[in-house]
C-alpha cells in the first residue's frame, strides 16, 4: 500500500509550493500532514503539484546499478 497526498508549503499565495507526497507507511502521511497545509476541496480539482516527494524507507539501492555507496539514498 502507498499513501498519496496533495499538500502545500507554504501560506502565501505567490511563494507556496504544492507537493505531491507519496509515502510507503501511514505515520510518515500523517507526518507530513500535520507539516504541510492541506489545501481546501476546491483547490485539489485542478492541482498540479510543483514537486513530488517519495517516501520509501524500504527502498534499498544496488550499488552497482544505481552508482551509490550505500543501499541508502537520498535524492
């Protein structure tokens, strides 16, 4: 199961940032719920989000394919 939402950062009109975050457990959604502003139900009909962030701590790169140090990454 995934999580997705649409959310905003930041309060003024001409500086906020919509984002679409997806997120592989329920408590990181609720997380960034609670971090970013849900925009009200009229605003998500034509919401197009500026950047999408994707949650998925059980993701582990491959080194060799992915050019990592780690099976850890941040991108």
């Amino acid at each position: 199961d995934l999580y997705v939402q649409d959310l905003v950062g930041g309060a003024d009109e001409d500086l906020k940032l919509t984002t679409r975050v997806v997120t592989e457990f329920a408590w990181h959604s609720l997380f960034i719920r609670n971090l970013l502003i849900r925009p009200e139900a009229a605003e998500l009909e034509h919401f197009v989000p500026d950047m999408t962030i994707i949650d998925l701590p059980s993701f582990r790169a491959d080194p060799a394919r992915h050019g990592t140090r780690t099976g850890t990454v941040i991108a």
